[in-house]
C-alpha cells in the first residue's frame, strides 16, 4: 500500500509519501514528480518521507534523482533522518534500476 498527496501550498509544493515505496509505486512517484508543473519543479518542492515505513533500492534511488534535481527531503525518526542524509550527501543524477536491496526504514522494523 502506498499514498501519494500533494499539497500546493505556499511557498512551497508539498508531497507527502506514506507507506511502502517499492516496486509500481516507485514508478507512480516518478510520474508525479515528472508532471508537476515546471514552475514548481525542481524549487520548492518538499518531500515528507514521515510516513514511509519501507523502500526498495528503486524507492531510493529515485528518492535521489528527485533531490538531485531541486527536491528538499524531509521526515522524522532515526532511521528515516539517516536515509535522508545518505541521500541528500551521495544525490548524483541517477535513474532506477532494478531492486537488488531494501531499506526498512521504520524505527524498530516490524
């Protein structure tokens, strides 16, 4: 299960993911980034990873192709903070490949 939202707040672009990001789901995400409009992609627009409880190696890897290109990564607890800084420090242009990997990202796993 997995939920998209955006929010079109000022000033900036909400997008507040919740559940697992993995396999369909990565490709959905990648849609809706590429179709929100340019004059709000790649600025202002926050990434509210808070709610996720999983991802695959796809899931972050286009996690890091968002924030490579503009997108400001946000959450909350250990985990998720310690994802968002591997990312945000190792974000070159990337495209998602084929999972070989997870990442349970939800403190205590399940």
């Amino acid at each position: 299960m997995f939920r998209i939202t955006i929010h079109n707040e000022a000033p900036a672009t909400r997008v507040v993911l919740e559940g697992y990001l993995t396999g369909p789901y990565v490709e959905e995400l990648q849609r809706c980034w590429q179709t929100l409009p340019c004059s709000l992609q790649p600025h202002s627009v926050v990434v509210d990873l808070t709610e996720v409880a999983f991802m695959d190696s796809d899931g972050k890897l286009l996690l890091a192709q968002m924030h490579s290109q503009g997108a400001q990564l946000v959450g909350s607890g250990v985990m998720t903070t310690a994802l968002i800084e591997e990312i945000t420090l190792t974000a070159p242009p990337v495209s998602p490949t084929p999972a070989t990997d997870t990442v349970d990202i939800k403190e205590g796993g399940f």
